[in-house]
C-alpha cells in the first residue's frame, strides 16, 4: 500500500528545495502530486511542474465535477488565490508512493479524502530571521517584486502554522532545515523506514 507524503512548512522554510531533492532520489521512487493555483504564475515556474495554474472559473468546475479534495483561499493584496488538490486519476496510492508540496489545512483535507493510515505530513521548521531573508531574496529575483505580498504571507504563516494547529493537525515530528543535507538525509531515512 502506497502513501502521500505531504511536505510543510512556513515560506521560505526550504519546502521547494527539499521536495527537488526528495523527488530526485531514485532510493525513494516517489511520485509528483501537482496542486492547483489561481495565483500567477512566477519567474522561473511552469506550468504542470510546481502548479497547474487556473483561474477561478477552472476551480469552480473543478469543484462541480467532485475533483477537488481540498481548498484554501487567502486574500492577498492582489486580490483571492486559491490553492487546491484535485483527485483528477494520477493518485495510483495501490501501486504508488507520492509527495506533495502543502499547508496544515491542505494535509488535513488531504488525509480526510485519502485516509489516516494512507497520509503523512513532513514538517519542516527554519528560525523565523532565516526564513524573512530568503523570502527577500526571493522576491528581489522576481520581474515585478510583490514585497506587500511577500509580507502579508510571512505574517499570515504565523498564524497558519501556529502551535495549536500543528498540533491539532496531530504532527509530532518536525525536521529543522538549519543544515539542508542533514534534514534531507533525516527525511528520507524515515520515508524509507515507512516503506
């Protein structure tokens, strides 16, 4: 029986750079869940790859068609972006191991559509100075820099990975990016215990 391994963490905790290396090991086999957006695409991604990107009309029919297994939408000063799963026949969990990019909320939502025994978060922690400077650094790369929006997601994490939550969404193992190669090695040491 297959999992779904969904990683989390706060922006910039180093989610994207540890989902590459995850996905590139060939030890672990794992597949690619791609989410959904109504956001932008930015500099660098492409579609199908980080996200499929939509608009809201796609989401609603989507969502009309029963696909989607959960959404979040926040309200950015660009307007509403949300961001989705959608159960659309590439989830094979019988025969397949998968690992997606998430929130709290999407893993709770993802654990309620495919099962408990059939989910597993990884959560990945990064000191909060660390996290502010890459996010920085990140947008100043960008062609039109969002920094309003680069804010109001920091601060918005806060509250969207608070204590309580982590803990209401029942994650008692946290993995500290402070040294990518040892967080990457501790990750993939419990994925393969999993197995």
């Amino acid at each position: 029986m297959g999992k779904l391994y969904c990683l989390m963490g706060k922006s910039s905790s180093g989610k994207d750079t540890i989902y590459k290396m995850l996905m590139a090991d060939k030890d672990l086999g794992l597949k690619k869940v791609v989410p959904y957006t109504t956001r932008p695409i930015r500099a660098g991604e492409e579609e199908g790859q980080e996200y499929h990107f939509t608009d809201k009309a796609g989401l609603d029919d989507l969502t009309a068609k029963g696909k989607v297994v959960e959404t979040r939408c926040y309200k950015t000063v660009h307007g509403d972006w949300y961001y989705f799963t959608v159960d659309d026949g590439n989830i094979d969990l019988d025969n397949n191991d998968y690992l997606i990019i998430g929130t709290l909320e999407a893993f709770t939502g993802i654990r309620e559509h495919f099962g408990k025994e059939r989910t597993e978060a990884i959560y990945i922690e990064l000191d909060d100075g660390v996290r502010l400077e890459r996010a920085l650094f990140r947008e100043r790369q960008q062609e039109s820099p969002k920094y309003k929006e680069m804010c109001r997601r920091f601060l918005a994490d806060c509250e969207d990975f608070s204590e309580e939550k982590i803990n209401e969404a029942g994650i008692d193992k946290r993995y500290i990016n402070d040294n990518l190669d040892t967080c990457f090695e501790e990750i993939k040491k419990d994925i393969s215990q999993s197995f």
